[in-house]
C-alpha cells in the first residue's frame, strides 16, 4: 500500500475546519489502517511532523431504497491527525478556513 491508498479523502466539515486552527485535520482512511501506517502516510504526502493520531471506526447508515429491502451505506474509518507545533500547515486545508 502506498500513501495514497491509504488516505482516502479528507473530510469537509463545519467541525474540522475548525479544528484546523489547532492544526488538527481529519480524513477518511483505509479501514484496515493502523495509526502507524497513516502517520507514515500523512508525513509523506504533505510533508508534515504528526504528533497523534486518533481514529474512529463509523459504522455505515441504513437507508432507504425506496420500498423493503433497506440498503445499507458502507462502513468507513476516520483520523484525526495532530501535527507537532513546529511543523509546517497543510496547505489543501488553507483556502477553506
């Protein structure tokens, strides 16, 4: 796996840009990740010192397809990445805050 199998997207949210301000930034990743590899991921892609990494595992929501039987969305895994103090910004996160 390469980096950017790893890391999927970032996501766009309300609640993430603001947290970019503390340089916290949140992606979708590969369910089968581990913090290691998407540490390693992160710092290669954008060139940047990571700090922490936290994930979340979300479960996929039920929807409805119209009449019986219920369709299901996929399951996904989140991460929120923290850089060290020193390192530089992610520069794809500037323009939306």
């Amino acid at each position: 796996m390469n980096a950017y199998d790893i890391i999927r997207r970032p996501v766009i949210t309300e609640q993430s840009m603001e947290a970019v301000a503390d340089k916290k930034y949140v992606f979708m990743v590969d369910v089968n990740a581990d913090k290691g590899q998407i540490k390693e991921a992160v710092e290669l892609a954008f060139g940047v010192k990571v700090a922490k990494v936290n994930t979340i595992r979300m479960k996929g929501k039920v929807k409805r397809t119209g009449a019986y039987p219920a369709g299901k969305r996929s399951d996904y895994k989140k991460a929120v990445v923290t850089l060290t103090p020193d390192s530089k910004t992610i520069e794809f996160f500037e323009g939306m805050v």
